[in-house]
C-alpha cells in the first residue's frame, strides 16, 4: 500500500494503518503536497481506502476504516449507482455482513414493498418448508431489479445467521410504497385485530376495506378513473384513522397492526397520483421517499437495532440526480429525523454493465454497457484515483477535493429506465457522507 506521506492528515494515517496491503494502484505515483494542493485527485487520494473486493466472505480487514466512518450511526444507506450491476448488490451484502458481526447491526431494508418484506423476514424466522432462498426472492421480487442471484445469496446468509444465532437474529425490512400489492395477510392483521377487541367495530371496518380489498396488481389499478383512486385513498385513510381510535386496550401487538392500517393508506395516497401531471408525479415522488424514511425510522425506534438501508443512489443520498422528480429524497428525510445518527453512502462506477429497461412501466430487463467515463464526468476524475477499487470519508475531504466534489457534474445514475431522458448531474459530497468507486461493474445473475 503506497504511503500517504505528509499531504495526509493524522486521522487518515491512524484509519490508513488499519488496512492490510491490497492490489497494486492504477494511478500515478503519489505528488507532493504543492501538487495535491491544485489537483483534486491527488487530494482524494489523501482519503481513498482500498477496498479488495466486493465479493461478499472476502475477510473484513479492508472494512475497518469504513466501520469507523459508520461510527455510532443508527440507519446507514447504502445506495446503488444502478439498479442491475453485480458489484453493487454483493457489496451490499459483504458490507451489512460485516457491519452484523462487527457492529452489532440488525436490518436489511429495501425498497421493496412492505408486503414484500415480511414476507422475506417470515422466511428468515422461521423457514418455508422446503423452499429455499432462490425460491423465496423470485417469488417475492419477480420482475424487480432485486431479482437476482445476488439477493438470494444474501437472504440465504440471513437465514443460516438466524440459525446459527438464535438469540441474535437479523431482520428484513420493506420500507416502501404497498405496490405492486398488498399481501392479504396486512388486511388480516387490521380486521383480526378489532376482531379480538372491539368486535362491534367489525362491521364498519368491512365496509371501508369494500374496494379496497384485495390489491393484486398496482399497474392495472392506474387505468382505473383517476376520481375513483382518489375516493380510495380517502377511505383508505379513514381506514387508518378507524385504527388509531382503537388504541386503547390494543395490546403489544397494537403498533404492528397500526403500521399495517398506515401501509395500506399510504399505497392507495400514492396510487392516487395523476400519471399525466408532472407536477402529481413530482409531488407523488417526494411522498414516496418521505414514506419509506418514515418507516425506516419506525422500525428502528419500535427494534432498537441499526440498519443497513439499501435503495439508489437518488433514495440514499441526501440529494437525487434528478431533483425535478425526486425533489427531496429518503436520505434527506431521514437526516431531518435522525441527524447524525443517519450516514449515506454513494456509490460509483467508471464503466461496464448493468440491467435496465427501455422503458419506465412494463418491459424487459436488458443489459447495457457503458466504456470508461468521458472527461468532465465525476468518474472520470474519480477514476484516476491510484486505488483500483476504494472508498472515501467525504466528510474528512481536504479543501481542493471538497471544491471539486462540491460541484454537480454528470454522473452514471441508472435506476429502471435506461437511457435517461437527460444526463443526471450529482454534486458528489452534498450528496454523500461516503463515496465508494468501482471500477468497472457488470450485469447482476439471474436466479
């Protein structure tokens, strides 16, 4: 590992001698302190860790100075510069593997539906007969990005973990939006729970849940008249006030049923948006993210455990590259509730592959392949760092380097549509506490 000489800082060398030597630099040889001083790649090599892999069961010792960087944060988001690249899904997974068993973390959460993840977390806890793992994600993720080989890897993890550690299980949390359905089982849990407490107010419950039970397909519920989504979502929240008011004498169970009751609103609100306004498409967005922070921070506070919170890059980080549909993002939210108890981690690519779609609604995952990063790009620059692969405490970064990550350049942002209607621009560290910088991706495994 070349030696950061004196252009690095004390803190740096201290979290720098905790690493073990990894494969050799691709960049220059290191400048002198007058040249970091104007270039900000030599500036960011000053805080660039080498990371040896993304392979998940590849030992921990390149991991140390991110665990420090992760400090005592409760929530930590880990975004994905795509929604279909390999390295991204199994770093995910080496990093909240690590951050169990070093940190004392608990959650994966996702962006997958609430629904979608108590199945998982069923799963987790107490098995499925003789379905294994690969059966369980692409039954609940089929046609999303996550379902792939590398999510089944981790989900298999989680369950031999709670196996092996009874007194000390993980968990898998769905923080988002009800759709693509709502799993009858979250229905149940509202009308079983009056059922067993307040039987007379059965009645009146069945007839707010008329047309709104079941909920199978969200695609096809948005060609429904835009009127009759809006009345849902207003009994969908009567729904969720009809709970509340059943509070008293509710027992342990009683805040669980009420997230429930709290879900199926917030589906049909956001299934109330108006597909041919952009301004009902922006504001649908925001609640969208406003949503899964929401229940982020609920399942915290009600667990007490720290959670690895994996979305995008314009979910995770503080700000989207996009900010006309994603106006404010998850990450922001959660910083306003959490503070520094929330840190957000960006990730990066210079080139390769990755799965997406040609299309925002329907379509077939198709895999595309980028080259290396035209100049201008922040992965152009972000590339020449002498560490192949590595990850950086933005928050640490020298002046000439937080300049230059301080301003909005273009950036590979690639989420289920591809290519983008117009080039995102990201301003790295507004955006990110830390950045991780892959060299080169490929396309995630189908199962």
């Amino acid at each position: 590992m070349i030696g950061h000489g004196k252009r690095c800082t004390a803190a740096a060398l201290a979290l720098a001698a905790t690493l073990t030597p990894t494969a050799a630099a691709h960049a220059a040889p290191v400048a002198p302190a007058s040249a970091a001083a104007s270039d900000p790649v030599r500036a960011l090599d000053c805080i660039a860790h080498p990371l040896r892999s993304a392979k998940p069961g590849t030992g921990t010792a390149d991991l140390r100075a991110l665990g420090v960087m992760v400090g005592d944060a409760k929530v930590v988001g880990v975004g994905e510069a795509t929604h279909g690249s390999h390295e991204f899904f199994a770093l995910k997974d080496r990093v909240f593997r690590y951050l169990v068993e070093q940190k004392g973390f608990t959650t994966f959460a996702l962006e997958i539906s609430w629904s979608a993840g108590l199945r998982i977390e069923d799963y987790l806890q107490r098995g499925d007969g003789d379905r294994d793992a690969r059966q369980i994600v692409h039954e609940v993720m089929a046609g999303s990005p996550w379902d792939r080989a590398e999510f089944a890897t981790l989900i298999q993890w989680m369950r031999d973990h709670n196996l092996q550690h009874p007194d000390r299980p993980v968990h898998f949390l769905g923080d988002d939006i009800g759709a693509p359905s709502i799993d009858e089982r979250v229905f149940d849990s509202v009308t079983d729970h009056v059922r067993r407490t307040r039987p007379e107010s059965l009645p009146r419950l069945n007839e707010l849940l008329t047309g709104l039970r079941p909920l199978d397909d969200a695609i096809a519920y948005l060609d429904r008249p835009l009127a009759e989504r809006q009345r849902n979502a207003a009994k969908a929240k009567q729904v969720l006030d009809f709970v509340q008011r059943q509070r008293s004498g509710g027992g342990e169970d009683f805040e669980f049923v009420l997230q429930n009751a709290r879900n199926i609103a917030q589906t049909y609100t956001f299934l109330s948006v108006n597909p041919g306004d952009q301004g009902s498409l922006t504001a649908m967005q925001r609640y969208r993210d406003q949503v899964m922070a929401e229940t982020t921070a609920w399942w915290q506070r009600r667990t007490g455990g720290r959670i690895l919170m994996s979305a995008h890059n314009d979910h995770a980080g503080y700000a989207a590259s996009d900010p006309t549909t994603y106006p404010k993002t998850q990450g922001s939210f959660l910083r306003d509730t959490l503070g520094a108890d929330y840190l957000a981690i960006g990730t990066t690519f210079d080139r390769g592959s990755f799965l997406s779609k040609d299309q925002a609604l329907g379509g077939e995952w198709k895999k595309f392949t980028v080259g290396p990063s035209a100049p201008g790009t922040n992965e152009h620059t972000l590339d020449r760092v002498r560490h192949r692969d590595y990850y950086a405490d933005l928050r640490t970064s020298p002046a000439t380097a937080r300049r230059w990550l301080g301003t909005a350049r273009p950036t590979h942002s690639v989420g289920t549509q591809y290519p983008n209607d117009k080039t995102p621009e990201v301003a790295i560290s507004k955006a990110y506490d830390v950045l991780v910088h892959l060299h080169t991706v490929r396309e995630a495994g189908k199962l």
